[in-house]
C-alpha cells in the first residue's frame, strides 16, 4: 500500500525523523513504538501531507507519493486521527465531518444518517447535531475516528487514538481496526500501550531518535525486546509503567506497606461537594474525600462520573454548587487559579492543551507560568534569567527539547506533560498537588518519569489527589482508591491488587 524510503526530517537543530523506511501492507496493522520525541507523530505527518520530507521517498502502491497537503492524502485514500484533537469546538459533529470535503450542498441530513449508522457499526455512537465544544474528551475522539471512516479511506492511520478513550471504547476501537485491515486497507497504529499492540499488531517498529532500532514480526510474542529497545532499559525498572500497558497482574506486586508514607495533617478536604452543570444535572455528589500530607489518593471512575468537575473545582475555574474545599486548612471554596496556588497547590489539570499551557508560548515561559513576575524588572521580562533557570528545571525533570526557547507546541506530548507537571511540582511551599490524568498519551518511559517525581513530591510530604482512567496506575502508585459513580463516592479501597476486581465492579455501579 505503501512504501517509504530513506525518509528524513529537521525542525531546527531536532533531526525528528532520520532514514526511516518501512512497508505498509493491505490487510495489516503496522504498529509505531516509541517514545515520546522519537519521530513517530512526525512520520504519520509526513505520510499525511502535514510536512514535507527533506529527503528520501515514498510509492503508494507503486507511484510516487508527495502530498503538498492533507487534501492531496485525503484524496488519494490516506486518513489520519491526530495526537491532538483537530475539530472546531463551535462548529456541529455533522459541520466538522463534512468540513473540508468537496460538493457544492453540504447535506447535513444525509451525513447525520451515514455518521448514525457508522457509530452502530464501530460502537462509536455520537450525536451529530451536538456542538463538539459540548462533547467530553472521549467523544471528542470518537468524532475524530468518525471523520476518517467517513470517507472510507485505504490507509488508516491513528496517533495515539486510545490515550482518552475507556476501556470498553479501546476494545470497540482495536475490533475497528481489526475490521478496516481486513476489508484489504492498511491500517497505522502509534500506540504505547502494549497490551493493545499484543492484541491487534500484525508487525511493529520501533523508532528512537528518529531512527527505526527494531522491527518484529511476531509482536505479541517479543513484547519484552521491543520495550528494551524502545526505552534502552531493563523491564524491571518500568514496573508503574507496564501495570497501566500490560495490566497489573503482569506485573511484580508491591506490598502495600512498602509504599505506605509518614503521614500528618490534612492538606485537602472536600466537604459535601456537590456540582449540578447548566442544565441542572448533578454532576458530583455531596463528595467528602480528605488527603493527608504524605499520601496518595487515587480516584477511579469511568470518564463522565464527575472527575473532570472535581478537577475544574479545585483548580478553581468552577464554582461547587454547594459543599466547602479546603486546602492546608485554608477556605479555598470560589478562590481563583492564583489564590489557589498561593495556598501551596499544584494543578496538573485533565486537558494540559486547553488549561494547563499556552502552547504559542516558549517552553521556558510555560514553565514559569504562574510566577512570571519573578522575572520582571521595570515592566520588561528579563528573558536570559527566564531561560537560565528554565534549562535547571529541564534537567531536573527530564523535559526535551530543543531548548527553553523553542514553542511549546514543538513538544511530543510526553515532553509537555512533564514541563507541566515540572511547574506545579516546584509551586512555592506546596503541600497538595492534583495530578488529573497525568500519564494520558505518554510513553512507558514517560510514565515512569512522571510517578517519580510524584512519588518524590509525596515522600517530601505533599499530600496528592491522583485522577485517573488508568486502573492499573492507580493500584500501583496510591496508598488508597475512591471510586466515582455517577457524581458520587460509592466506596473506598486499599490500593491494592487483590481488590482489583472489587474496584472495578464499583466502576460499574455496583454499590457495596
């Protein structure tokens, strides 16, 4: 289907893709592995008309293959899900679809019908007359695969499609793929999650720094090799990351007691918490939930059980319709972002994209975000200082990139996550952190990097609230789970494997 050649890419002084070739076949799913930063977005971009090669070729079923845009893929039968979501929030789930698409009428009935009925063939079902702007995070992606099947490509490719969706929705989505291979199209799948590579891959390459360092045909079987070349460490270190890949049982058990912390005062305390959004409905549920310094609390939940609103309510961009919060002590009900971190709290928020960054901006100016003033000296930014200390606090949580100047947006989405979670973990006299969904869309070796630092903040006394979709995750890192259902608590658990089964029937509404 196609063939790429000695492909090669620079941004800058960033040699994102170098000499990459592989052979895309009808029938199959080619897997990309890597790391975050290690070309593979880049190369799907390539392929998808986004950029441009500097050298090397690709053949699409023997001709050459040189779009000067996505019109020309779309055109020519290639498809593309982004890492990020490329809809416009104020437009209809029917305006998004046939945005772009040539034809003089935009029949909206006739594509509500076709996108209805594609919904109930993949398990992807969605309104079409919502406003996406409306729609969650999953549906969000769902919309994003829609579009793609819509125009019945012949070469599918997904970055990262799986990273917001639930676990229910990635089994329907991994049956989509399987299906789309089969009816004779090539389907691309960039994935970190090994267990969804074990399930579906046909073949797998790995790239690092722009470079193909591994291939395998036989990927459910070599899973341990891949890993190994994809991070260039041994399995043992990467236990937190593979329990949310593989899943937990894969994974040596930690005794809970191990992992227990010195624990003092309270540091966050919700107090009868309760949201109801503009329409009225509830969407959290006379909460009670404390932290303590020293520890983690997990929250479990499928997405839409009030997670997101817990979140927007402690980082102070919703107001509770009843209930207190209180963080070290403090009343911090209806305080705004800033008075909230004043109070000692780290904010890593669900969606880093749309609260958590400007990603117009520098790297270096993100990471100093909330305390530009330090800074300033007669109004102006004093930008060699700025830049200084930003490279301390890349080196110290491992952020890549080419230097404090480049723009935020010119970092791989592990890179992001970490430069955010970088800035709340240095938020002056912290004592609470909220981590949302920290690890969505990031690498194994990511991951790992992420719940270090956590972990440190912790054993350093700071109490954190640990939102997460990633069950897995949660056993192994929190001390104790709550589980949300429908806006309420509907029980607490150790974090530990043998309640893995308890938890997640309580995901599912069944009360204790």
């Amino acid at each position: 289907m196609l063939v790429l050649d000695g492909l090669s890419k620079r941004f800058g002084r960033v040699q994102a893709v170098n000499e990459v070739s592989l052979t895309l076949n009808a029938g199959e799913i080619h897997c990309l592995l890597g790391e975050n930063g290690a070309g593979k977005s880049t190369l799907c971009n390539l392929i998808f008309g986004v950029h441009q090669p500097d050298s090397g070729t690709m053949l699409r079923e023997g001709r050459r293959h040189a779009p000067r845009d996505p019109g020309d893929a779309l055109r020519d039968g290639i498809a593309m899900v982004h890492q990020h979501f490329s809809l416009v929030p104020d437009m209809t789930v029917v305006e998004n679809i046939l945005l772009g698409r040539s034809g003089a009428i935009l029949d909206r009935a006739t594509c509500a019908a076709k996108i209805r009925a594609l919904g109930e063939e993949y398990g992807l079902a969605v309104d079409p007359r919502a406003l996406v702007g409306a729609l969650s995070v999953s549906e969000r992606q769902r919309v994003e695969i829609l579009k793609c099947l819509f125009g019945a490509p012949r070469l599918l490719i997904l970055d990262e499609p799986t990273s917001v969706l639930l676990p229910d929705e990635i089994a329907k989505l991994m049956h989509v793929c399987r299906t789309v291979a089969d009816s004779g199209c090539a389907v691309v799948l960039v994935t970190h999650k090994l267990a969804e590579i074990k399930q579906v891959a046909d073949i797998v390459t790995v790239l690092r720094q722009g470079r193909t360092v591994a291939c395998s045909t036989a990927p459910a079987q070599e899973i341990g090799k891949l890993v190994s070349a994809m991070v260039q460490r041994d399995l043992a270190s990467l236990d937190v990351a593979l329990a949310g890949s593989i899943g937990v049982e894969e994974v040596a058990d930690h005794d809970q007691a191990e992992r227990r912390k010195e624990r003092g005062d309270e540091v966050l305390q919700l107090d009868g918490l309760t949201v109801h959004d503009k329409t009225g409905v509830v969407r959290v549920d006379n909460v009670t939930l404390t932290v303590d310094r020293g520890e983690i609390v997990g929250v479990a939940g499928v997405e839409g059980n009030g997670q997101t609103e817990i979140g927007l309510v402690l980082a102070g961009l919703l107001a509770p319709t009843r209930g207190r919060v209180f963080i070290g002590g403090q009343e911090a009900t209806g305080k705004s972002p800033g008075e909230i971190t004043a109070m000692g709290a780290g904010i890593v928020p669900e969606d880093r994209h749309a609260v958590g960054c400007i990603t117009s901006m520098s790297l270096a100016e993100n990471l100093f975000l909330n305390r530009l003033d330090r800074f300033r000296r007669f109004g102006l930014l004093q930008r060699g200082r700025l830049e200084t200390e930003a490279n301390e606090l890349m080196k110290t949580f491992d952020v890549r990139a080419d230097g404090p100047k480049a723009p935020f947006s010119s970092l791989s989405g592990g890179n992001q996550q970490k430069a955010v979670l970088a800035r709340e973990l240095t938020t002056a006299r912290l004592i609470f952190l909220l981590a949302a969904q920290p690890t969505r869309g990031l690498d194994v070796g990511a991951v790992e990097a992420v719940y270090k630092s956590i972990r440190e903040a912790c054993a350093n006394g700071v109490g954190v609230l640990l939102i997460s979709s990633e069950l897995d995750e949660l056993i192994a890192v929190a001390d104790r789970i709550a589980v949300l259902y429908r806006g309420r608590i509907i029980g607490t658990r150790p974090a530990h494997a043998k309640y893995r089964d308890e938890i997640g029937a309580l995901m599912a509404g069944h009360d204790e």
